[in-house]
C-alpha cells in the first residue's frame, strides 16, 4: 500500500477542493454516534458525481486502501469510524433530488440528502418517504440505506428497505451498476439490491436511489395513554394489532423516561402511579377517525389504560410527543457527566411483556439505570444504558448489559439490532444470533463479501470479519 | 454421480412412499405451465419434514445428483423441469399452516400451502396475505417465494419479498439455516434471505415461513371504465397515481382481449368503440368510499374513459370480474389448436402508453396476433403471444417477439421479468438486461451461485448459468 501514489493520483481524478488533509477537519470524521472508539482517518475525499466516486474506488482498489463511506454520521454503532488509516469518502457533496415522479411513485435522489429535506420536498407533493430515524435531521438517505434504517413508522410501514426500488451502487471494484428496478415488480436475476442495502457500505457505495413514495395520511390522530403496569402497556401492543390496528405509530415510554422529561419540560405531568405511556398516531380518511379512535380507547382501557386523551389537532399533537422528542436530551442532562448507549432490540410483540421484565432484571443486576422507550408497534425497544465513560468498570457493565439485551432478544424470538446496524459494536451479537438462527449463514456473508469486495478495501472490519 | 447408491441412501433417509419412480407418475412432472421443453425427472422424492429435506439434499450433494425443488408447478417459464436426470422434490407433503399469530401479525406456514388456502384460513381471523398471483388455486406459499410472485395487488402491496419475514431455509449443502427474523425490522447482516427469496430453488430450499399478513380491506368498490384510445387508458393510470391513489387492483385489458371474453362468456358485452377498459378497486373504510369513488370517476373522465360503473355489491363486482378471469381460458378457445405464451414485462407506469404503442408494432412486425392485460398500477403488462406449437415458424416468431418485448421493456426503463421470474427461458433477456443496468452484476450472481452451491445440484441451469 503505497499511501502517497494512491494520494497524488486521486489528486489527479477529483479537484484539490474535494480532498481534506488537515488535522483539524479530519477529527470531524474520527467518530460517529456511539461510544466506538474513534479513528483518525488519513483522508477525506468529497466526490460530486458517481464517476468520481467510481475512480476513487478503483484507485483504492488498485492500491489496496481501505475506503470508509460516510455522510451523515449518525451511526450508532460505529459503521462509518475510519479505523487503520482508512480514507473517508464524504457523499454529503451529491445532494440533489434528481426527480420527484408522482406518476411512477418514485423519488430519484442523490445519498447526501438528509431525509427531513427529502421528505419536505416530497409534502409538497403530498406524499412522503415513511422510514423516520429519529435522527432524520441529519441523517441521509445513504447512511439510512447502508443501515438499513427504520423508525417509528416502522410497524406499519417497515424499513428502507421496504422503500428503495432500485439504486446506483459502485462496487469495491470501482465498477458502476444499478441495482433493482423503477418499478415495484423486479425480477432482474438474484436481488443484490437487498444484499447492499444494511451491509454498512461494505458491499457497495450507493450513489442514488429510486425510492418509492407514499401519499401523505389524509388525518393523523395522536391518542396517549397510561399504565400502572409496564406489562399492561406491553400486552396492549398485541391486543391492538390483534383487532387488525397498524398504527402510523406506537410509541412506548417507561416510568424512567417520564420522570427525565418531567424534570426537563416543566409543562410535561404524568400520573404518580404510571409505569409506563403509549403515544398511538391513526391514520386514515377523516370520515372514519372518530370510530377508530372509539375502536382504540376501548381496547386500551380493557388493557388497563387510562387517562386516555386524543387530539387531531397539531399543536396538541406535539405537545403529546414532546414527552418523547425530549426524552434523549432530557436523559443527558437528567445524567450529566454521564453518557447514553440507545441500544436497539426487537422481539415479536406478545413477547414485549417479557422483554421490559427482563430489561429491569438486567439493570438490577449490573447496577446500571436503564430507561427504555421504542417503536412497540413492531417490537423494537431502545433500552437507553445509563454510563459513566470515564468509569473503568461502568463501561465494561455497559458492554455486559448490552450483550445481555442481545442474549434476552434472541431467546425471546427476537433480534440483536432493528435498525441501529451492526457497525463493529455488534459483531458478537449478530454471530450469537447466527449461532442460534444457523451459523452457516456467517459462512455464506464472510464469502459474499469476498465476492464482492476481494482485497476487503469497502469499510473493512464492519458487520462482520472474513478472517 | 452414483445414482444407484443415491437411491438406496435416499430410501434409508425417506419411507417407500415417499419416492416415486413409476414413469407415469413422473410425467406429471417433466412440465410446468410454460412452453420450455419438458424432461422426465428419474426420481421423484416427496418429503414430510424439513430434517428429511436436509438429509435428501445432503446426499445429492456427496452423490452430485441434481436436485429440483417443486410444488404448484404453475411457472410460466421453465423453472421447475428437471433436465439433465434431475431428481424432483416435491414439498407438497408440507401442507400445514402451522401458525396465525395476530399479535405479531404473522402467519407461520409450510411451503406447500396453496396461497388460496392460505388466505382461506387468513379470512376467518379477519387478514390476508396480499401477493395474488392468478394462479394462486394452485399456487403454492413456496413456489411463490421461489418464484419472487406479485399479483393483482403488486402496485399496492408489492411481491412476496415485502410479506416474508423469515423462513426455514435447506442450503445446498443441506444445512438448515433460519434466515430473517419474525419481526419487520432485522438487521442480522447480510439479507441472505431476499437473496433466497425469487431465485428459483437455485440458492437454497424454503421448507417453511413466517409470512406478514395484513387485516382484510373494510371495504371494497370496483370500478369498470372503457377508453376509445389504447393510449388514454394507459395515460390513465399515471394521473391516479399522481393523484394519491394506490388503488387495490387497477386492470388493464386491450380491445382483443375484450373481444375473446365476448366470444366465450355471452352475458359479458362492451361498447363496439372501446379499445382499453380499466377494472379498479379501491379499498378503505365505508364512511370514505364515495369520496374515493367521486375523485376517482373524475379523473377517468379527465383521463377519456367513459360508461363508467361502480359497485360494492359482492355479485356485482364479480360481474364487472369477469371479463379479467375469462380471459386465458377465451383466448384458449378462441384460438383453439393455438398456444398462448403470457409475456411479463413492467415499464415505469409513465411509459405505459409507449409500451402500449410498442406491443402493436412488435405484433404486426411479426404478424403474431397479441392480446394484452396487465396489473398497470405497477406498470405490469401481460401481452400474450398467440402461437401455432406444430408450425416451426410460428415457434420461431414466439421467442422473436418475446424477446423484442422484453428489449422495449429494458429500453423504457423497466424489466424483463415482473412476477414469472427467469427459469430457462428467460436467461438471455436476463443478460440483456444486466449489459444495460451493469453487467458486473451477472458476475456477481454467478458467484454468489457458486458460494452456495459449489458443487452445483439445486436447480442447476435456471435464472443463471455458472459457465
């Protein structure tokens, strides 16, 4: 690996205002949202088209440099930390929405868009891209479609990967292709598409996607509800999708996340004796609102809800989901000097009763706060671990508590990560899950991976090692 | 390849009844529904457990004997056929629907679950599973998820792989894996499972699944329209997309094809200057529908259609039906002593009226007569070539035409295979494909072939060849 002809030829393919070296800038890229330990990468490309990108590639390809992809960096679990003096390639420069097609159902987008701007380009329109990663401020589509990102919309409308018909990929040999199709129906051979979409940049750097869109709701109600029993409001997550609910949204909040936001927000009460909140959006024709929102009261006070109050009107609505938009920034500062690591289970929802059991005995046991909130619609939890990053031995109960999530997960049916990815913070977790799911599988991505990517230059080290 | 001792070891691991080698009961499999050459299997084995799939395909695997997974053997091109002295396993003896679990909104089947009995059972807990082919009478849950099926409701509700969560799945080596999870989102790496999904029993077979379902539409209203101009009828179907409609279903069927039906079911008349006529049902709560019907019928008539019906009344609707599920047995009849060959292409639904335009040209060039219907939501055009199966040059026009089809679909933005998949017949517009969106992909399929199955046993020389 010879660094300095690999830098002086990709002087040659990309302009000099396109590549960063200085010490100051490079820190920016050292780390992401998780507490991985960070990395200095030894440069950082800014491609502005899919032909740049490509020759970047090839050079690295050709020169054996490790080559990190990154735009965002919003991950959670390391994905995009630049380790063994890997280059970044920054795609926040290929920015555009290339075509809004209302009659095809399709966005075509470059990956530096962030998915708030996509998606106020597209209420416009009326329509909208569903997944929501609560970073969707500043995450983009590139980083959501490496990551395979989900959100609070995800029980009623999945994940990305639900919503990308078809996408420019460069491959680790710098070779342009496009995956998928512009249509939903796509039989074109075995779907690599799906392949790329959640490997974490280590299979392909996508440069822009067909994705498909959706009309906007005609109506949102926002009801809210409370527990005195954290099981209660798991097992309403069932009896609501049992009497055929797909909730826009289900959102779950433990006694430990009201009482952070209550001394954050002072406009923020709860009821004394609840344990745990559901926040339900429905969606539908305005026509039909008032009985499903009587449909859905009544299922929740035979759940044991109560103090059940719902609005259709926007200011009211947000002053319910403040309870939950504050509950990350009210945990920092609930627990100053320390840090949170949102960790990102999912079990089948009737196993949710046993999942907020367990994560309570798993705090008890290490001793660390854990305040747990999550999309429950589809089963995903964010157990929030509660650490102290300059404590030697709270961090390593932090990686205990976390594998012990994992562990939990994966009896329960479930899984390790829903939509924060595997990065490198869970690389033990998948192959536990693998273990359990079938080991052969780790076989079969080790070698796809050589497949794909034969001098391992694409994000090496993430998702998983080929040894 | 020891076929002898195969056979006694296959005898050891499965009961007598369960292999069939009388020569009458293997032709029933030497076809399936398409015109691709037929070929005798030399063994049927019909297994009741996945453990006994996983030891039959552990032993082809050591005696190299080629493997061809089989159930509805409805496939319209080749997919099934056992060439070369291929063995068949046929899954049908995996018939039972082992859960419905509304809570977590799944339904856990055996493969060999006919998709009409499936939603059978779906329909007494009030869901479905929305993937319709029309041959699902016959079709079965592990046919569909080999073949990548879609349907009717594909525009809405996509094709198998957005309703399959999970699946039990016996590589080619015979290791029984679990690939996916049974919840919506699942990040456990690489998406080995979508792979799986649509290639044809060639990567892996599906013993059983976790598939999403869905609750039953509250209410339905279908409308019929006719269109003086082929074109206008196809425009049609981008404004009510652009519009915000994802309509149930919407039908497209040509004037030739409204000309069969006439001949076949007398009770189904249509106006002598009507060249197109659109079936579209829309689906929501019954407070919403006349609005939905008013907005609808409004742009049919912006659109050029005209006597346009509607109704929700069950006998009704199978009425207006009727003409869309008499369509293949008149054309059979019709033009008796003839065979049909249903082409399979999707273009973005913006270029429908080019692809329209582009199906008469192809015809008249050829002098082959076509008679066209599709699922346009999603841009799905079936146009079915009318050939003569004793006049070589008929044959040879057939494949012609196929294959200028499938080129004007590439050359509009869309794909060859929507919903059929590649089986043989469709490998070179396949390549033809892959030369325009990136060839490199071709190569990485075959790879990925071979990392599956090294030694080339499941369904060899389908979807791909390896060389």
């Amino acid at each position: 690996m010879d660094f300095e002809s690999f830098r002086a030829e990709v002087k040659r393919v990309v302009s000099g205002d396109k590549v960063i070296e200085s010490r100051g800038e490079l820190m920016l890229y050292s780390y992401d949202a998780s507490p991985a330990e960070s990395a200095i990468p030894r440069m950082v490309i800014q491609p502005e088209t899919t032909n740049e990108v490509s020759e970047v590639i090839k050079l690295a390809n050709e020169y054996l440099i490790p080559i990190v992809p990154s735009s965002g960096r919003t991950s959670l679990h390391g994905g995009p930390i630049p380790y063994n003096g890997a280059v970044v390639l920054d795609l926040m420069r290929m920015n555009k929405v290339l075509e809004v097609n209302l009659e095809d159902s399709y966005v075509h987008v470059e990956v530096g868009v962030r998915l708030d701007e996509l998606n106020a380009e597209l209420a416009r329109h009326g329509h909208f891209f569903p997944p929501d990663p609560a970073s969707s401020t500043a995450a983009t589509v590139g980083g959501s479609l490496a990551n395979g990102a989900g959100g609070m919309r995800g029980a009623k409308y999945g994940t990305v990967k639900d919503w990308v018909l078809g996408a420019e990929v460069v491959l680790p040999t710098g070779e342009p292709v496009f995956m998928g199709c512009r249509t939903l129906k796509c039989r074109a051979g075995y779907d690599l598409l799906s392949l790329v979409i959640g490997s974490e940049g280590t299979l392909g750097v996508i440069t822009n996607a067909y994705l498909k869109i959706w009309p906007l709701p005609e109506a949102i109600v926002r009801l809210r509800v409370y527990f005195r029993d954290v099981v209660d409001a798991a097992r309403a997550v069932g009896m609501i999708k049992a009497r055929g609910f797909r909730p826009l949204i289900v959102e779950f909040l433990d006694r430990g996340t009201m009482e952070a936001v209550s001394g954050y927000v002072k406009e923020f009460t709860y009821p004394r004796d609840s344990e745990a909140m559901l926040i339900i959006d429905l969606d539908g024709p305005p026509e039909a609102m008032k009985r499903y929102i009587d449909s859905m009261v009544n299922i929740l006070k035979g759940a044991g809800g109560y103090e059940i109050e719902w609005t259709g009107d926007k200011d009211e609505m947000d002053r319910i989901y403040m309870a939950r938009r504050a509950a990350y920034p009210a945990l920092l500062r609930l627990f100053s000097g320390m840090r949170v690591m949102p960790e990102d289970i999912s079990v089948p929802p009737s196993r949710l009763p046993e999942a907020v059991k367990g994560i309570g005995s798993i705090a008890s046991k290490y001793g660390l706060k854990i305040v747990t909130w999550g999309h429950v619609g589809d089963g995903n939890l964010h157990p929030n671990i509660i650490y102290n990053p300059n404590d030697q031995s709270s961090v390593s109960k932090l990686y205990s508590v976390s594998r012990e999530l994992g562990l939990m997960a994966i009896n329960l049916g479930g899984t390790v990560s829903s939509e924060h990815g595997i990065g490198v913070l869970k690389k033990d977790l998948l192959t536990s899950e693998l273990e359990v799911k079938g080991i052969a599988q780790l076989r079969l991505m080790k070698a796809i991976k050589r497949v794909f990517d034969p001098n391992n230059i694409l994000n090496p080290g993430k998702v998983i090692d080929i040894d």
